[in-house]
C-alpha cells in the first residue's frame, strides 16, 4: 500500500497498514487502482483501492445498490457484457494488468459463481463438463474424474452420483447453486467470485454453501458479495465496505465488526441503515 | 354525509347490468363470427371436395380431362419448393437474427436494419414475385423453375423467420450466458453451445409456421408465370414446376368452363388443409415439447 497517496481514502490506508503488521502476509492476486465505472452518465464505482491476498476470503458488504456485484464483475471482465459501460484505472490481477490479456484466459483463472444459480439446461455431467469441453478436453476418461473431483470438492458427488445425466433443473435450489460451485471448479481457477451465492436459499442450503467456501479457502481465494453481515463475520478473513459506489471501509473482518474506524461502518454494521 | 347516494345507485344499477351483459354478448358474436364463416368455408369445401378425393387423385398426372386428372405433380412440385425455401430460409434468418441479437452493436446502423426487416415483413407478396421474376427469372436467366420460385419464396418468408428467431434468441435468458463468459467460452462457444440450443424450439416454431405461409402462397408464382397445365412431374430443382395452391387457383379459373373443376380444387383445398394443419401440429408439438423453463 502506497503511503504516499493523500485522497479521501486516507482512512483506510492507515487502517490497511496497521491491519497489515499483525496478520501474516500473504502474497497479493488482485491489486485495484483507482477504478471508476459509469454506466452511461451514472458513476457506479468512484476511486476504488483495494487488494485481494491468495486464500483468503474477502467478503464486500454494503447497501443495495452500492455498486458490490458490479465491483465484482469488473474484476472478470463480466461488465463488459452490459452496453455503455466506461471504466477508468487499473486491475492487475497476478501483476499484469486484466486488460492485457485475453478475457477468456482472464476468465479461466477467475471463476464465478451467481446470485440467481444458473445451471444450463443440460444433464448434471454436461453442466460441469462445459468448461473443461470449452477449453479443449476430449477425453472421456479425464472429463469424468474431472467431473467426480469438482462434484466431491462441492459436496454434491454423493448426492448426484447416480444421476449425472439427469437434467440439472431436477435438483433443488441449493444443489443447483453448488452444481454452479462444481461447475466452476471444473475450470480449476485460481480465485472464485461469488456474487451473493445464497441470497436465493434457504438457511440450511446457506449454511451447506459457507461450509464448502471455509473448505475452497484451502486451495482457492475467494471474492464473496454478501447482503448478510453475520455470513461475511462468519466466513471471510478481510471485509470491505462499499457505500454509494466507494469504499468505505477495509480491514480484516474483526476489525471491521468489532472496532470500525469509520462512523458510517459502525452505523451499517449495527443496521442503523441499508 | 355519504356520497354515494344509494337511491340513485339502484336506479342506475339495471342499465349498468344490461351493458355488462351487451359487453360479453358483443365479443361472443365477434368470435362466432370468424369461427361459422370457417366453419361454412370447411363444409363447402368438403362437400364438393370429398367425393373426388381418392388414390387415384392423390398420386395421378394432371389431365384436363376431370376423371383422370390427379395432383401429383403438384404436390411433388410443392414438396421441391420446400426444399429450397426451408435450408435457404434457416441459414440466412437465423444467421442475420443471430447477427442482430449477438454481435451487431446497438446503434443507428441497427436500428437502421431492424426498421427495414419489419418493413419487409409487411411489403404484399406480390411484390416478391416481380422481384424474383426481375432477379433469378430474368436477370439470371433460370426460368421459371423450382429454384427461382423457392428463392422467391425464401426471400418473402426470410423477414418472418428472422423476426421470430430473434425473439426466441431474445428469450434465453442473460445468466445462461454471463455463466458460459464466466468460464471463459468465446462467443462463439457461447452462441453455439448455450444460445442455440436454448433458443432452437423457438426458432424451429417460427421457421415452420414461416414454412406454411410459404406453402399456401400464390401470387408470387403467378407473376412468376407458373404454367397452368403441366402433366410432367418435377425431378430436380432445375424443372419446371406447379404448387397446389395453383392448382386450386388455375381449376377454379376454369370451373366456368368445365363445372367439375370446382370440385377438382376442392378436393385439392382438403390436401392443402391437411398438410398446413400437419406443420401446424408439428410446430405446436415442438414447442411444448422442446419448451425449457430456465
């Protein structure tokens, strides 16, 4: 973090650096540089800094509408897809700016995972075979370990195994959104992004998904936009706060529930308003 | 202090019934109306046409003579027709549909082209027969056979297919896309995996219905100068040919002159009838069949 950089983010500089001395460091993936979005004439996201550290689960909390999943989908490239959109500043993902490489190969290293799960209407096999096939693999035999190693990681193999070429729409919502999960671990990317992954289900289906992101986190970093506070104080090592397309506030998570530095946290951690 | 006067409320409450009532019996009538007109339509046509529909007619030569004249030539030359109006058709409307859905960037220059095809949609038909007699007939020197005319007929369907593929593009929803992106697929993995398929029973419907506009049409044939006796049956798409809706519109031509001609073009009517409600059904069928909830 650059110290020398006087903006109206001063606060969360210091606080980033003092967060900084007492937790192990660990190497950065994702570096954001002063990024602004406009939709159309709408400024979306205003001067964003922030930074992602390998296998650790960051969770971006705030408001609807604070501009969270399309933060989120700035980082893949996704945002693109949307007409009139304008960026401004600097994504280095691994050191290399996202823009200097192909959004398919960007993409590959950086899975998704939805809001609204959103299996194709395919049979189980195929959905989690689609990035694999996509990607060049033919082999039947390497698609199907690839198949049972992506369903095992998301706790769903035991559950389908009998039946993979099944329509994927017969599963229940929370077996849908982890067949998503599954699906983008096939591509065996190095950061998964979730946008607001369990909005759409029920407690136990939740508590199912935030158990396999505490297992992802061994071996993949994770980026999660959640509406629910106590889901980003149970699963993520480092929290940001985004209010009217800023940031507000960045820390590790503890610090951001317990001790908040910003007036504006402390009043949307305790649902003084959003 | 109500301000509903009750007393006035009653008194107004027969006539406000009775045009309840006038309402509802006013849209029966509407639908009665199209419904007994092709209901008298179908039993006329029956009537004079059952009788002369047999084997023998079905597979005949045309003849001017009534007893032995048969269409079979005209329902192989419409079996041709289809043969080149339905690839044509399918690969230049869902191309272009995909194009304007998936690829073209929203701006002047699409809305440009969208404004053109819906116009095309609407230009007569008739007018698509002088320019497919200026065009392949003439200029290209084809003649009149099945070629020029499938190529006439492709081009007054194409804006209908198109139309209709693009909604049915249109309905895939957005998620199924953003999720083959995410993962990396190039457009045309996501076009050719995902959007296609999904979009496929909507396309197939719109094409099919497009198909049996095609089937029933005339006027465009008759510009482009279809003979009205031709006794040889079709082989390839570079002879001469008629379709049965000619048939049906040359016999009832000169039912003045032989009388048994009008119930030629009856019997040939219930061909027709029978084949448009067959591609109907089949269209119908795919789309609940095929239909995917997302």
């Amino acid at each position: 973090m650059s110290t020398l950089t006087i903006n109206k983010n001063n606060n969360f500089q210091q606080t980033n650096i003092i967060s900084l001395k007492n937790v192990q460091p660990r190497e950065t993936i994702y570096d954001v540089k002063d990024l602004n979005l406009w939709y159309g004439d709408t400024h979306a996201l205003k001067g964003i800094d922030l930074s992602f550290f390998d296998k650790e689960v960051t969770a971006i909390i705030g408001p609807s509408g604070c501009g969270k999943s399309t933060f989120l989908k700035t980082l893949n490239r996704l945002v693109e897809l949307v007409p009139g959109v304008r960026t401004t500043g600097l994504i280095t993902y691994q050191g290399k700016s996202i823009l200097d490489q192909s959004v398919e190969e960007l993409r590959t290293r950086v899975g998704m995972v939805f809001q609204k799960a959103n299996p194709f209407p395919k049979s189980i096999y195929e959905n989690v075979a689609y990035g694999p096939k996509i990607h060049g693999i033919r082999n039947k035999k390497i698609l199907d370990e690839i198949v049972e190693k992506s369903l095992r990681s998301a706790f769903l193999w035991d559950e389908v195994k009998d039946r993979l070429h099944e329509n994927a729409y017969g599963l229940s919502g929370g077996q849908q959104q982890r067949l998503c999960i599954a699906r983008c671990l096939a591509i065996e990317p190095d950061v998964i992004l979730m946008d607001e992954p369990t909005s759409a289900l029920d407690p136990k289906s939740t508590l199912k998904i935030e158990e396999l992101i505490q297992e992802l986190k061994k071996n993949y970093s994770i980026v999660i936009v959640t509406h629910n506070m106590q889901q980003a104080a149970r699963i993520s090592d480092r929290t940001a706060f985004f209010l009217n397309g800023e940031v507000v506030e960045f820390d590790q998570t503890d610090v951001i529930f317990n001790n908040p530095n910003d007036q504006r946290t402390e009043d949307y951690i305790r649902g003084r308003f959003g | 202090m109500k301000y509903l006067d009750m007393t006035a409320v009653s008194r107004r409450m027969n006539f406000r019934l009775f045009k309840n009532k006038f309402a509802k019996v006013m849209f029966i009538c509407s639908t009665l109306f199209g419904l007994i007109m092709l209901a008298i339509l179908i039993a006329r046509v029956f009537t004079q046409g059952i009788g002369w529909l047999n084997l023998d007619f079905l597979t005949g030569k045309l003849s001017t003579d009534p007893d032995r004249a048969g269409i079979m030539g005209a329902i192989l030359g419409t079996a041709w027709l289809m043969l080149i109006v339905a690839p044509v058709t399918m690969i230049l409307g869902v191309g272009t549909a995909i194009y304007l859905e998936l690829y073209a960037k929203p701006g002047r220059l699409k809305s440009f082209i969208q404004t053109n095809i819906s116009n095309l949609a609407g230009v007569p038909s008739i007018v698509y027969g002088i320019l497919g007699l200026t065009v392949f007939v003439r200029a290209m020197n084809m003649g009149n056979i099945v070629l020029a005319g499938g190529l006439t007929m492709a081009l007054l369907i194409l804006p209908i297919v198109i139309v209709s593929s693009q909604e049915a593009i249109r309905a895939v929803p957005q998620h199924l896309s953003e999720a083959s992106y995410g993962m990396g697929a190039t457009k045309w993995q996501t076009v050719k995996n995902i959007i296609l398929p999904a979009s496929l029973p909507g396309i197939l419907t719109g094409a099919i219905l497009a198909l049996s506009r095609a089937i029933g049409e005339t006027s465009p044939l008759v510009v482009i100068g279809i003979p009205a006796l031709l006794i040889p049956f079709p082989s390839s798409i570079f002879d001469k040919f008629t379709v049965l809706p000619m048939q049906i519109y040359y016999w009832t031509l000169d039912s003045s002159l032989v009388a048994e001609y009008a119930y030629l073009a009856a019997a040939t009517i219930i061909v027709l009838l029978i084949i448009l409600l067959i591609l109907n059904s089949a269209a119908i069928f795919i789309r609940n069949k095929f239909q995917q909830r997302f």
